[in-house]
C-alpha cells in the first residue's frame, strides 16, 4: 500500500479502562471517560425510541406515526458504529490483525442474532397453529421453515421469496442491520482502518452521491428491511459508517458549554419531525448526524449526567432488548391484523416510515 493510503498521522487519546470514573471532573481522564459517556447516552435514547416505535405500532391506526422518522436512528447507529470503531481499533495504538478484530465483532454481535432467530422461529410456528393469518403469511414447507432458521442463524439474507415487501430477515427483523454492521465492520477491518483521511474523504463524498440519488428516486431512506428495498442498506451504511470514521479521524473537537444536555435533544428531534420532505432524510444523514457524533464525542456533562447517560446505554443494550424486539415484530406481524389494523397496509404508500423494520 503506497504512503498517501497511509492512515493520518492525527492521534486520538487512549481508551480508558471501561470502568474508570476519576472524582475529579476536570482531568483529561475524566474528559476521555464523559466524551465515551455522552455517546452512549445518546445511543441509549435512539434505541428506546426505535423499541417505542415497535412496541407502539399494533396499536396505531392509520397511516400516521408518533415517531415519523424513527427509522433514522438506524443511520445514527451506522455514523456512531464508525466512530466506536476507528476510536477503539486505531492501528496506531492497536495491534490487532483483521481476523483478530472481526472476530471479536462476530463474539459481541452474533449471539444475537442465533437468539432472534430461536425465538423467532417458534413464535412464527406458534402462530401457524393458531393465527390463520400468519398460517397464510408464512406458507412454507418443513424444509423451507429450517432452510429460513439456517440462514437466519447464519445473518444470510432469505432472498428467495417472490413477495418483494417479505422481510428478508422473517425471524429476525432488525438482522437486516445487523448484516449491514457486518459487510462495514469487514470492510473496516480489511481496508478502512489502514487509509489515511484524504481517501476516507474521497469515498465519502461518493458515498454522499449514493445517498442523495437514494434520497431523490425512492423518496426516503427507509429501506434495507425487504427484498425490493435491500440495496439501500448498503447505501445507509455506505454513508454513515465512514462518516463515523473521519469524524474520529479529524480529531479534537470544539467544547461546548451544555452540549452534553442539547445534543441529545436534537437527536431527538430528528425523528419527530411531522413532514415528508425528500431533502430531510439526505441533510439529517450528511450533515447533522456526523456533526453530532464529532461534537457528541466531547460532550463533558456534569458527573450525574454522565451516569444516566452511562445507565440509559446499559438499558439498551443489545441484549437487554434486540431478541425481544425481534420477537415482538414476529408476533405483530403474525397477530397484529387480527385485531387492529395494520399500520404497513393502511397507508397505500411505498414511503410511509410507519412501515419501518430495524
């Protein structure tokens, strides 16, 4: 690899010890500590507001969506995964060989998904027995129900299935992610890692191009969860992923006074906002995000700020909620038109967010 692939010669501070909290709030320890903190504070509350917006959807009629824009924390997830990613696994303080780094994803992540799909698989056979609708929805055979859990356990996207809206992943509705986490922490791990900032910059802006022609041909970002939208994933994390990386590769970032208590508020206001706008998804994604996880990252909050923001990423965490999400999502979609109307049928329209999987 030629000197100008190179990574940048910027570095970035050593990772503290996962527990370390110094009594003084002032030392660069307790900065590195509470920037770690805020983050994940802010990756806690996008969480709790996708399993919200799940939970929340059997009892929705109509079209309209409490949370219209939901589906963009997926997007924040991808640009902070970047950022968490270049952060702890810097080559430049790291010695870590590739198999060595996607192998220590495959231990964190996988677990989940052979979870997901277990308890998927026997609500789905549950509800062939006594919901007709999901006797009819998922009309396979023995061999096509195991072939499904094999690649469901093994995150290999079911492509198989005519229906073009059929999830991909009918076990496990967030794997869809998940697979996406895997292809950009493979391509960190082989490629990404190793290029210096100038390259990060160049693929971003081609990634930034993907992104905006998504965003004008299919009207949104909402995409990646079934056959006809599978592309799109790619496209997310093509974006937000690297985005997450050069935010890191940049370096020290500006200390605002009470960044800590508004960056998460305006996180939040990004998936509240009530209008369909093609821009929005694109502008969010490009811009606002990254600048919330470079700022985000030197966010210094009061010691109890940084505790609840510890707390709140804890109670997220994905096996606290993912295999319970993931079988809530079976179970809505097996019983949910039993008894209310469903919320991806009444609308009519290919770009509703309602209609949203993570």
């Amino acid at each position: 690899m030629s000197n100008a692939m190179l990574k940048s010669s910027c570095a970035t501070p050593n990772l503290p010890p996962p527990n370390a909290f110094p009594e003084d709030p002032g030392s660069l320890a307790a900065k590195e500590v509470a920037r770690l903190s805020i983050l994940d504070g802010m990756r806690g509350i996008a969480a709790i507001c996708v399993a919200v917006l799940h939970f929340y959807e059997p009892f929705q009629f109509g079209p309209q969506n409490r949370i219209p824009h939901g589906y963009l924390a997926v997007d924040f997830f991808f640009c902070l995964s970047g950022y968490v990613m270049a952060f702890a696994y810097d080559p430049s303080r790291v010695e870590l060989s590739p198999t060595e780094l996607i192998k220590r994803r495959l231990i964190r992540l996988h677990p989940l998904v052979v979870i997901g799909s277990l308890l998927g698989f026997v609500v789905v056979v549950i509800g062939r027995f006594y919901a007709p609708m999901a006797a009819a929805l998922f009309n396979f055979s023995v061999t096509e129900f195991f072939i499904l859990l094999t690649c469901s356990v093994l995150l290999l996207p079911h492509l198989f299935v005519h229906d073009p809206s059929f999830p991909i992943f009918p076990f496990v509705a967030p794997a869809w992610s998940l697979l996406c986490e895997y292809v950009a922490s493979l391509t960190f791990a082989l490629c990404l890692r190793q290029l210096s900032l100038r390259w990060l910059l160049a693929m971003l802006a081609f990634a930034a191009v993907a992104t905006a022609y998504t965003c004008y041909d299919f009207g949104s970002l909402n995409g990646g969860f079934d056959r006809r939208t599978f592309w799109i994933g790619f496209v997310r994390v093509g974006f937000s992923f690297i985005a997450g990386v050069v935010a890191c590769r940049i370096g020290r970032q500006p200390l605002l006074p009470g960044a800590a208590y508004y960056l998460p508020l305006i996180m939040l206001a990004t998936f509240f906002w009530p209008f369909l706008w093609k821009p929005y998804d694109f502008l969010i994604v490009t811009i606002v995000y990254p600048l919330l996880v470079w700022l985000g990252a030197n966010a210094i909050g009061s010691p109890s700020i940084n505790r609840f923001s510890e707390f709140i990423g804890d109670l997220s965490y994905p096996p606290l909620y993912d295999p319970l999400r993931s079988t809530h999502a079976i179970v809505r979609r097996n019983f949910g038109r039993l008894g209310c109307a469903d919320p991806c049928s009444a609308s009519g329209t290919k770009h509703d967010s309602s209609c949203n999987r993570f």
